[in-house]
C-alpha cells in the first residue's frame, strides 16, 4: 500500500517536498527523525518500504539550517491554463471532453445506483418477449404451404392412367387446391379462376382432366411459387426486425429533437463554460495526479454526493453556534489566504464533547455543520485563476483528546473522508501547532502511506515554537492574540492593517527600540514579547537639550502568565522620542513585537 501511494505522488508535477517543516519540543529521537522525512529527497523518497525508518543521528546531521530556511517558501501551483505543461494541458482537455459527452447524455442528473440494473433487467425483458414471438410465429400456417407445393410437383411422376389412383389424385388435388388458395390469396383471383376450369373437366374423362390440371398447376405453380418464395424470404426476417425496431425507434426518435445538454454547478460555478471551471477541473485533476478518467469518475462521485447530502439547502439551514470556537477562521497568511483554525482542544469541555460525540444524530449534525462551514468559506472565493481559491489550515493540537476517543476519531475520520472525496486541491498548507511527542510519532508511521503532494503540505511545530512558526508565514497583526500574535476581537486602536514589526532579542542582552514624535497629538503603542520573562520599561525622551525624560512605564519583570500585550498612550507636547526597553536577562532569544501610530488629540 505504501508504495502505491508513493508512486503516484513521485510523478506529481509540482509537488515541493520541502514544505514540510517542524519545529518541536520533542526528544531528540523523535524530532530529528521527523525532520528527516521533511528534507526534501524526491528520488529516494518512493524507493524507502514503508516500514524502513532512517536512524535519528544521521536525520541529524543531514538537516540544513539553509534548507529549513527555504522552505517556508512554498509556491502554490498556477491555475492558469497558458502556463502549464504540455500534459497537464491535455488532460484538461481530455477531461472536458468526457466531461461535455456527459453533460449531453444527462449522467451527471442520472439516478445512482438503480439505473445499471433496470438497464440490466429490461434486455432480459425484450429478449423473453421476442423468444415467445419467435414461438408463436411457426404456428402460422405460411410455412406449411411452403412446404407442400414441392410434393404436387412430384405428383405427375408415379400418375398412371388406371382409375385407382384417382381417390389419390382427388386428395392431391384438394390439397393443391388449399395450397393454391393460401398461396394465390395475396396475388391476384385469376389464378384460382383458371383451377376451377380445370376441376369441371373431370366429368369427361379422369385421365385427361389430370393432364390438363398437371398441365395448369406446372405451368400456374411455378410462376407464383418464384414469386411468392421471394417475398416470403423477405418477409420473415421483416416480420422478426418489425417489433424490436419499432420501440427502438419510438425511443430514439422521441428525445432526440429537444435534447439540450444539462446544466451542473459545482461550488455555485459551472463544470464548464470559463475560466473558473477550469480552475475546478485543475482541482481534480491535481487531487488524481492527472488521471483523467480517476478526475472524471471523481468529479460524477462529487456531483451526485452534493446533490444526495443537499448542499444548497445546508448552505441555509441553521445548525447553531456550539462549535464556533471549535473551527473558525481568523485574518489571512502572508500570500493572502484566508486561514481557519481547528481547535481540538475545545472539546475538553464535556458538556461539547457530549452534544457533539454522543449518539450518531449528534455526530451527524457536527458533520453536516463542518461541511456548511467550509462550503461558506469556498463560495467567498472568485475562482479567478490569477486569484486565491485555497485555504491555510492551522490545527491545533493542545489538550487533543487524543487517539483514545472512539467517538471522537470516528467522526473526525468520517470528515477528513468527506473532505478529501468532494474538496480536492483546496487546503495550501495544513500547519499543526502545539504538537504532542505522541502525534509525531503517529504522523512517522503513518508518513509512507501519505501522498508527496499531501506531505509537502505539513507544517509541525511543539508548543513552544507554535509562534515561531506561524509568523513564518502569517503576520503577527494576523495572528490571533492566544496563538502569540497582536490580533484581538473588538480592538479599537489597531487593526490588521496596521503593520508589527518583528524583532529578536537574543539571550542576556537589553534591547531599545525608539519611537521618533515630531507633531502634536497622541502616541497610541502596543508591545509583546512571546512568552515575556523580561524586564519591560518605557519613557519619553525630549528633543530639547534642556528637557526633562518622562518615565512612561517604570521597568518591571513581565511573566509569562502575565497579561499578552502591553499597550500604552503618551500625549505629545513637544518633539522627541519614545524609548521601549526589553532586557532579557533569560538563556533563551525572545521574539518581540510591537506598533505604534499617533492619533489626532481630539480623539
């Protein structure tokens, strides 16, 4: 199993190994053989068996800090059909083509599963219908008729003039006669005119008579047994084709002039038309490593999954709030992706756990309620193929329940299937945060078994480098308040776009940074230091040689269960400076932020 998913990820296109970065709190073991899997080595990833794992010390000594570096430089695959390869080209093609031949024969709106076996069942159907008008049709007397004129040709043979064989020649003779009859009925009555002739001269004399009746039906007989032979050839195969024909043709002949190829939608866009759909059908196709039949037989699952789980009528239905805090997205990374947040840790409450895991109507709602949520999210997308139509996934993994919870992995297993089967291509980094040493080494046995595509797309990181890493690659003005960052609900002095700057205060060392004022109004500040632990001060230093410095904040060691974010307000009344200092007398380098901006003194 292992090496069938490798194979295809290894002839992926674009697929970047290095995405895959972590940064953990884990023993070294554990960590350094993580690492390994994330530097990037596409040759010799798909020849590994599942079960071999690297040993820890040469992980190690092959990881590159310039590497690690690189690798939070991740480029998203184009959308835009002028700039790919030539085969990723025509698969687009080849799958819009199945796709357009659908679309004309309606199988997209096609019932699932019956259809296939009524199919199955009604050539059975005609076939029994046939078989018994095939049986029934030798009963007609045609074929009789057929059969006897022969035998009045051979009549005249063992024929002699003595008067015995006359009762045989009267049999003969109203035997030819009904055979005549059958036979002339289709053609023209003169025939049977010329027979009855014939049959009045028996009074006269019995031998001449039968001469002249043999003369009469050789020379009659032939004529129309060459003629009626014909048609009867021709017209037994028509008799047969005539009843399977003619409900095929009433079949055929009916649809056919109002046909119109039907309409599907996807994610509220056409499956073709645009630009848009070929940004969907890229999707696809990405998600089956270009497969186009895989694509195709994948996008028909899709099709009817949204039209049997009711999409459109989910989109409005009202299925509460509970889990607004489970699963909600908050500001953009730094390419501008939108990034939702999965908190597992929320379900230590048990009063959620419970009206979430308990019974499968619960289960099932929280399902329904995450797929509502992520198609919400989709449908804010334009779909432009220069645009954004992914998402940033950060989970995080504090206070999990763990890989214990039946009901808890069977649902989350059940979603990630969902997910996976109807929303390919749409997640462009899946960054876990607050890693445990356990998961780790559950994501290092289940590695071998993860496309190359999927695992370029992972980001770990242990607690204490979970800001770290998401600053790599989202804004701290972005970042939410409780994951390290200056963004907070319901702030009125700044917001996502006013700029933090980021900077490292190493271990032992004081650090100052200066805030020039040269205009009246009010300094408005924030500062925060990941994790505090050092001393914070601030003042005012005026430009004025003979001016006073205003201590502003008088220095005070900062703890970590301290309040996150600092913010303070200076009203200015003359030119000169505000001075931060942050004195980490710590072993450790901290990451400090902070912004500023003056306001008008009338607010």
């Amino acid at each position: 199993m292992a090496e069938e998913h490798e194979k295809p990820a290894a002839s992926a296109v674009e697929a970047p190994c290095e995405v895959a970065v972590v940064e953990s709190d884990a023993p070294p073991a554990e960590k350094s053989v993580t690492e390994k899997e994330a530097v990037p080595e596409p040759e010799a990833a798909p020849e590994k068996p599942a079960g071999v794992v690297e040993e820890p010390a040469k992980a190690e000594e092959e990881i590159d800090p310039k590497i690690v570096a690189q690798s939070v430089s991740f480029k998203e695959e184009s959308y835009v059909v002028g700039e790919l390869p030539e085969p990723q080209k025509k698969a687009l093609d080849e799958l819009k083509q199945l796709i357009q031949e659908a679309l004309n024969k309606h199988e997209f709106t096609a019932p699932p599963t019956p259809p296939p076996v009524k199919e199955e069942e009604k050539p059975a159907v005609e076939e029994e219908k046939k078989e018994e008008e095939k049986a029934a049709e030798p009963e007609a007397p045609a074929p009789v008729c057929e059969a006897e004129p022969p035998k009045a040709e051979e009549a005249p043979a063992p024929v002699c003039e003595a008067e015995p064989p006359k009762t045989e020649e009267v049999k003969t003779e109203e035997a030819q006669e009904a055979c005549k009859a059958e036979e002339v009925k289709p053609e023209e009555t003169v025939v049977v005119a010329e027979v009855v002739e014939a049959v009045a001269k028996v009074d006269d004399d019995g031998a001449k008579t039968v001469e002249a009746i043999e003369e009469t039906i050789v020379a009659v007989v032939p004529a129309p047994e060459a003629a009626t032979e014909e048609p009867a050839k021709e017209a037994e195969p028509a008799v047969e084709a005539t009843p399977a024909e003619e409900p095929k043709t009433e079949a055929e002949e009916a649809p056919a002039p109002s046909v119109e190829p039907e309409e599907v939608y996807i994610f509220g866009i056409p499956i073709l038309g645009d630009e848009r759909s070929d940004v969907i059908l890229l999707k696809f196709l990405r998600a089956r490593d270009y497969k186009v039949k895989d694509a195709f037989t994948m996008i028909k699952n899709t099709v009817r999954w949204r039209k049997e789980f009711g999409i459109d009528a989910l989109l409005e239905e009202d299925l509460g709030s509970h889990w607004d805090k489970v699963v909600f997205t908050h500001g953009v990374d730094k390419e501008g992706h939108s990034v939702c947040y999965n908190v597992f840790g929320e379900f230590q409450n048990k009063e959620l756990y419970q009206n979430t895991f308990t019974d499968e109507e619960k289960r099932s709602k929280f399902i329904k309620w995450r797929i509502q949520f992520l198609e919400k999210s989709i449908r804010k997308f334009d779909f432009n193929p220069t645009g954004i139509s992914t998402i940033v996934q950060v989970n995080d993994l504090k206070s999990s329940p763990g890989l214990f919870k039946r009901e808890h992995n069977q649902v989350t297993n059940q979603a990630l299937q969902l997910l996976q089967d109807n929303y390919p291509e749409f997640v462009a980094k899946q960054v876990f945060i607050n890693v445990p040493w356990w998961y780790l080494a559950f994501n290092r046995m289940i590695s071998p078994f993860l496309t190359q595509r999927t695992k370029s797309k992972f980001v770990f990181a242990g607690p204490s480098k979970t800001a770290e890493t998401l600053f790599k690659y989202i804004a701290p003005e972005h970042v939410p308040v409780q994951y390290g960052g200056l963004s907070k609900e319901g702030e009125c002095e700044f917001t996502t776009a006013d700029p933090v700057t980021e900077v490292t205060v190493k271990p032992a060392c004081k650090h100052t940074v200066e805030i020039p004022v040269s205009e009246s109004g009010v300094l408005v500040w924030e500062v925060r230091v990941v994790a505090w632990d050092v001393s914070y001060g601030a003042e005012f230093v005026p430009s004025a040689e003979d001016g006073y410095t205003i201590i502003l904040q008088k220095t005070r060691k900062v703890a970590p269960t301290d309040e996150p974010v600092i913010s303070n307000s200076y009203k200015i009344g003359e030119a000169g400076k505000v001075v931060l200092t942050i004195d980490n007398q710590s072993s450790k380098k901290k990451k400090l932020l902070y912004r500023s901006k003056i306001k008008p003194a009338s607010d």
